[in-house]
C-alpha cells in the first residue's frame, strides 16, 4: 500500500474506532475536558507527549527565536 492511500484511509477513521479515540486523547487540549480523564486516558496522553516533547521543544524555540528577530528588526527600524 502506498503513502498516500494509507493517509487516506487513516483520515477516514473515525473518533468511534480505538484507534479514533487514541488519536483523540492524544491530542486534546481542552483543560476542562482533561480534567474528566481516567488514568489510563492520561497515561496514553502522557507517553505520547513525552515521546514528543524534545521535537516540540525545538519548535517552540524555533517560534521564539523567530520572534525575538522580528522584535529586534523592528526596534531597529524605530531607531534608525
């Protein structure tokens, strides 16, 4: 099966299926929502993000940093 197909077929499944519903968990972010989850729910979210965590860390450095340039560009700019 090809990449594609198998994206497609994926994008189909819906939040119903135990796969549905991983996919759900792992990716709430609802504060309210998160509070009524079982421990099991927050283990899946939990190793999930950990998995994740070094990936989304150089993301949210990569945003700062971009901000931070454009802070600066922009005191530049006001200066000169």
């Amino acid at each position: 099966m090809q990449w594609e197909e198998f994206k497609q077929l994926l994008s189909g499944i819906g939040p119903d299926t135990p796969l549905g519903r991983i996919v759900q968990i792992r990716s709430e972010t609802d504060p309210d929502r998160l509070k009524s989850y079982s421990p099991a729910m927050n283990r899946i979210r939990a190793e999930w993000r950990l998995r994740h965590a070094p990936e989304r860390a150089r993301q949210e450095t990569d945003r700062f940093l971009k901000q931070m340039e454009a802070a600066f560009l922009s005191m530049a700019k006001s200066s000169g």
